[in-house]
C-alpha cells in the first residue's frame, strides 16, 4: 500500500487509464494523469511532488514512455519509472524499446502486481524484465 506519493499515470487509452488510476487510488497513492508523452512531461514539470511515473511503452504525440521516463529521470533522478505495455516483454526489448533491467508491467497487469512494482519503484529496488506480469 502508498502512503499518499503521487503517481503520474501516463496511458493514452482512455479505459486502461482509468482503470489504473482507480487501482492506484485504491492501493492509498494519489494519482495524476496524462493521455500522451508530451502532455505528461508537461504535467510532470508543473506538478510538484510526482513520486513515481507508471508510463505506457507505446504513446502517440511524438514522445513514447521511454523518452518521457529518459527525460524525467534527467530533471529529477530519483523519481521511480514503471513501464507497462501490451507486446511481449520479449519484442520491447528486442524492438530497443526498453533496456534490461526496468521494471515492466505486462498488459493486461494484475493490481497485486501493480501494487508490488509501485512499491519497487518507491524503494528504489532494482528489478529484472519477466515475461509476464511482475511478481507472476
């Protein structure tokens, strides 16, 4: 469970978003949204606070999830990136999408799963790429 950080959930499909911001609120963080990778830089910088970014790999706008997590973690290191996406954890990385190492939640996700990977992201644990949903 969250202690009140502030989660800034970047996902453009509109259902998925919601859907994760109910289980973040629900696990007692406190959640700030945005539908691309650009709107979510922008809102990242305004927005004071922002303990862990939970970003879609994939996101229209011309800024995907790993460069909006590349130049959060270049204003503000220690924020914590947790990448979620529908393609195989395989392919993300093969495809250059992702590095090794980040921790990724894989659609659809579990919100146990979720709940372990926020709790990663705020110790500052490292953590390994599965192939299926974290914890699974």
């Amino acid at each position: 469970r969250g202690d009140g950080q502030l989660v800034l959930v970047a996902e453009d499909d509109e259902k998925v978003r919601s859907l994760a911001v109910k289980a973040i609120t629900a696990l007692g963080y406190r959640v700030c949204e945005a539908e691309d990778g650009v709107t979510a830089l922008e809102t990242f910088d305004k927005t004071a606070g922002i303990d862990i970014m939970l970003t879609d790999v994939m996101l229209p706008g011309g800024m995907s999830g790993r460069d909006l997590a590349d130049e959060a973690a270049v204003r503000r290191p220690d924020v914590g990136i947790v990448f979620t996406s529908g393609y195989s954890v395989d392919a993300v990385i093969r495809d250059g999408k992702l590095n090794e190492g980040v921790e990724l939640l894989s659609k659809p996700y579990r919100r146990e799963a979720l709940a372990r990977a926020l709790r990663r992201a705020i110790d500052g644990v490292p953590t390994t790429v599965g192939s299926g949903p974290v914890g699974s």
